[in-house]
C-alpha cells in the first residue's frame, strides 16, 4: 500500500471513529432521557435538570483533562488528590473571606501545574510507568489536603458560592465555565498546529520522533493541561457545595476515564473527540440522576459507571468484524462438513 492510501486509510478511519463515537453516545443520551421521562419523571423535571448540570460541567472538564492524557496513550490516576486539592485550598484558605478568594485560585492554579510538572517528569522523561507515577502523585496530593484541612470540611467562601453556583439566564454559571473549557481544548488540539503535532505523537510516538518532533514534551504538557482542568473541576465543585469535603474528588476517577472511552478516545492513544467526551459526561451525570430518581441504592452507581466503562471499552476496542468474520466462517466449515 502507498503512502497515499495509507494516508486515506487513516483519514476514513478518523472519520469513522468520530462519527461512531458521537453518533452512539448521543444515541444513547436520547434513549436515557426517553426512559428517564417514562420510568422517573422526576429526574428531568426543571429542578433535577438544574441540579444535575453543574455536576457535569464538573465531570466535562475532569473528563477534558483525562482526555488529554489517554490522547498520550497515558493515564491519570491522580484526579482524586488534585481535585480535593484545589477544593481544600479555595475553601479553606479564604475560610470565608472572600477577599482572599482570588490569590486562593491563584494558588491553586499554581500547585496544578507543579502536580502536572511532576507527573511529566515522571512519566514524559524518567519513563516511569503512568499508573504507578500518578498514584504516587495522588498520594502526595492528599498529603497536602490533609496537611492544609486536616480532613474536616468547611464552607466555601459566599463570592465563589455566587460564582460557580449562580445561574445566568436560567443556566448554571458552572456550565458556561465548562463550555469555556471545551471550546479552549477543541481549539488548542484540533486548530493549531502544536494540537496536530499532539495528536500526532499520540498516534505513533516512534514516528513522530523520527519526524523530530519533541515526543516527551508533548507528552509530559497532557499531565499539565489536566491538572489544570482538574482544578478548575475542583473550585467549581467547592462553589457548588456549600460545605465540600475533603475527599470530594474520590468519586470523579472512574467517570472521568468512562467518558474519555465512552466518547470514543482510544486507550491506546491517538486523537481525542472533545465533543463526544461532552455528551458522555452529560450521559453520565444523567444516568446518576436516573438511579437515584429511581431509587437504586446509591452505593450501586459506582458499579454502573464501572458498566458504562466496560461497555466503551467493548464498543470501541473489540474487533467486532474480525469476530463476525471468525463466526460466519465457522458456520461455514459447520454446513460444508
């Protein structure tokens, strides 16, 4: 095969992925609200709706973040520590005075990026494998929420409180953070060139080191650009709580990784699709109003994210043809013999 075609290939392939992968979340987040409105009604009433989007503008930018990271062919364990970080230094270090709100963000912001720095370091140029540098970094991360909290709650200042959980027009200012995030992800990966030289070394490293692109750098910046967007997750999480927790971002790891599969991004790295990551937060944090509405046991909805999980991993990642292909030609050697 030419390089032409090879170059074909490739591009109906994108298109394909794109495609299926928007195609079937959004497929599916139609059917959730159609059986949402059948069988609990009270999960897309007016009040349900406005009180289950700010928790997925929360999960659009952590899926963001860990987007940028499976896009590297990594992974990001850390997003428990670095979201309770950013919710303990925003809430705890103002400690009411909203005055002290901004260098409180400032702050935040700022150990974002050395908690992404290290894990890039880690992983981008000492090689170490991604799982076990992030969870050492998650380790490290809740050292210092507990060294800052020492574990125990506290209320979020009254300025982040309107912030994050106000309403502009009818709709939550949490989301227009979100909207702001994805449209800034989309632009920086799919407009400029440095986002097509990302794309490109998370596609085929060796290649793109070949062309003399600057593998581990595009790498170790994915594990910036997510802690950033954890963070944001994080302040946004403590206006839109009163009182947060400590431990607040233990719940956001599997749904962070289930929406980067779900929309289609491929665990083995290569392009991501923002939008699709969008929609599957929205099918997520829908699917959490749905079970509660419902009135499933709230200790089952980690065992549904970990299905959603199982389901985008088998949709996106199991050659399908290549099983159809096996089984039609057994069925043939059945009816020879």
């Amino acid at each position: 095969m030419s390089a032409t075609e090879r170059t074909t290939t490739g591009l109906t392939s994108s298109r394909f992925t794109i495609s299926r992968g928007l195609v079937t979340v959004g497929i599916a987040v139609v059917a959730l609200f159609i059986l949402s409105a059948v069988f609990a009604p009270s999960s897309v009433s007016q009040g349900a709706v406005l009180g289950m989007l700010p928790f997925f503008a929360v999960l659009t930018c952590v899926g963001l973040g860990q987007m940028l990271v499976v896009q590297q062919g990594g992974i990001d364990l850390s997003i428990p520590g670095a979201v309770s970080l950013s919710i303990v230094v925003v809430s705890r270090i103002p400690n009411g005075d909203s005055n002290l709100l901004l260098p409180a963000v400032a702050l935040a912001f700022g150990l974002a990026a050395l908690a992404g720095i290290l894990n890039g370091a880690l992983i981008g140029w000492l090689k170490l494998n991604a799982i076990i540098a992030t969870l050492g970094t998650n380790a490290l991360l809740f050292a210092v929420v507990l060294g800052i909290s020492g574990g125990s709650p506290t209320t979020t200042t009254r300025l982040l409180r309107d912030i994050a959980g106000g309403l502009s027009f009818g709709i939550p200012n949490s989301v227009f953070f979100a909207l702001a995030a994805f449209v800034l992800v989309t632009v920086l990966v799919k407009k400029t060139v440095a986002g097509r030289r990302f794309e490109a070394v998370g596609a085929n490293p060796v290649a793109a080191r070949a062309t003399g692109l600057r593998v581990r750098t595009h790498q170790a910046t994915a594990y910036v650009w997510a802690q950033l967007l954890y963070c944001l997750a994080g302040i946004l999480l403590a206006g839109i709580t009163a009182q947060p927790t400590a431990f607040q971002g233990n719940t956001y790891l599997i749904p962070a990784v289930a929406v980067v599969v779900l929309g289609g991004t491929s665990l083995l790295g290569g392009r991501g699709f923002p939008l699709a990551t969008v929609v599957a937060a929205l099918f997520l944090s829908q699917l959490d109003q749905f079970v509660l509405a419902a009135g499933v046991p709230f200790a089952v909805r980690s065992i549904i994210q970990a299905a959603a999980l199982a389901v985008g991993v088998g949709l996106y990642t199991i050659n399908w043809a290549g099983i159809r292909a096996r089984l039609a030609g057994r069925r043939r050697v059945s009816a020879v013999t």
